[in-house]
C-alpha cells in the first residue's frame, strides 16, 4: 500500500562551494533520525557516511537491490568507474530507492550525475513524485547551475551556503527568492543584491528558505 502524501515526506536541496557545511549540516541534523537510509557517495573515501551510520558499502547494483530485500537499514552506494557507467549506475540506483517507502535518501554531488538540461529518467521521477512514496530526499551540489534545473522549483527547503561563481549566486538568488539588503555604510546608504549576499557567505552560514516559503538566515550548529 502506498503510503501517499500524508507523511512528512519532503525534498531537500543543500547547495555550497566545497567545505562550506554541507556534509556536516546533513549528518548533524538531517539524518538525526529514519528508518531506512540509502546513500550515493561519489566521495565515500572522506565523507565515510559508512561509518557515520553503520552502513552496508556497495559498488554494484545487485548488491544494492540485495540489500535493500533483506531490508537492511542503512545502505552506502558508492559508484565506480568511467562517468558514462556512473550515469548508468545513477538511474538504476534511482530505481531501486523508489521502491523503497518511507527511506531517507541523500544523493551528494548531483552535478556529476544531472545537467542543467538533463537528468536520469528515474531521478526526474524520484525528485518530482517521490514525496508521494513518502520518501524524504536530500540532493547535494556545490555547482548549483549545472544541475537539474527543475530540481530546486520541487524542493520543499533549500539550504544554501556561499557559492563561489555568479552563475551559481544567480540560479540560488532566484531559487530562494532573495531580496536585496538595504544597511547603512560609513559615509551613505548601502544596497547589497542578493547574488552579492550569497557569494559573501563565510564558510557555515546560510540561507534556508522554509517549507513556508519564508527564509531564514543562520550558522550551522557548532560540531
Ligand atoms: N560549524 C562548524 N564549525 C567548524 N567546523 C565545521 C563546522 N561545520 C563543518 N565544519 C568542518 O568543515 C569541514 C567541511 O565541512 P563539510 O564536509 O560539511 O563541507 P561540504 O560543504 O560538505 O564540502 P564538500 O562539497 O567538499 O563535500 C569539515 O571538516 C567539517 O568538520
Ligand atoms: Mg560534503
């Protein structure tokens, strides 16, 4: 049976230049708590999401979907290979996941698996319907503009931490819907738009637009 959209089922997009929070926000406090978790870990050598939950690592999609029948609670799919096969394991992962209700599923690095102008069949389906399955998604990326670009307009919070380059800052600026900033500065009145606010972020800080559509302005919680 379906679990339908009842559940506190939501899409969530974390997005920041490398080392800006990312990882750490995810694992502080995103995945505090679920039921099952699948994890796609391009970068498992040092983001060891394995030993962050106890998880099962595996390379290949057989031994995911093995996994996932024997109903293990914690699963590190970590892809190998040329970027062709990676894209190949990506849609077949997004597959699988979708079978799986009311699991926490955290893709990081989106941008080595979706374009700006394409993505998997599977994930497009995963990022547009899964709330429906109740699952609760979590898309990472430090490259904002080159991913998926209806991705951001299905998420239900978006996390933001400083980009680096203004085709980033414009996508997140429009995405989160920012306003510029008045303040005063020594000598006259400063007006500060919202690409500038983004790209000016130290490392940690954010943006959050809320399931409300408001958003907030904060620090990630001390380590
Ligand atoms: N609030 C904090 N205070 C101090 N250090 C922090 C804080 N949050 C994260 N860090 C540290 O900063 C480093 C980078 O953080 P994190 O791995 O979360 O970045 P990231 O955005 O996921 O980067 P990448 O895109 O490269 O994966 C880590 O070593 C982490 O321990
Ligand atoms: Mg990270």
């Amino acid at each position: 049976m379906s679990l339908g959209t009842k559940n506190k089922a939501s899409i969530i997009a974390v997005i920041g230049a490398s080392g800006t929070g990312k990882s750490s926000y995810i694992k502080g406090e995103l995945l505090k708590k679920y039921t099952r978790l699948i994890v796609w870990s391009p970068l498992e050598q040092t983001d060891n999401y394995a030993s962050f939950c106890g998880g099962v690592v595996v390379t290949k999609i057989t031994d995911l979907v093995g996994q996932i029948k024997k109903g293990t609670k914690a699963i590190v799919y970590f892809p190998t290979g040329s970027d062709k096969e990676v894209k190949t394991q990506f849609d077949r992962f997004c597959r699988c996941v979708w079978e799986v209700e009311g699991a926490h599923v955290l893709v990081e690095e989106l941008s080595r698996v979706t374009m700006a102008s394409w993505a998997p069949p599977a994930w497009k389906n995963l990022s547009t319907a899964g709330r429906h399955r109740g699952l609760t998604l979590i898309g990472t990326s430090q490259r904002p503009a080159n991913i998926d670009k209806d991705f951001l307009g299905n998420c239900t919070e978006i996390r933001c931490y400083r980009v680096n380059y203004d085709t980033d800052a414009k996508v997140m600026a429009d995405a989160l819907g920012l306003q510029t900033e008045y303040g005063t500065g020594k000598t006259k009145a400063v007006a500060i738009k919202p690409q500038k606010q983004l790209r000016d972020l130290p490392d940690f800080h954010f943006f959050h637009k809320n399931p409300d559509l408001s958003v907030r302005r904060g620090v990630n919680k001390s380590l």
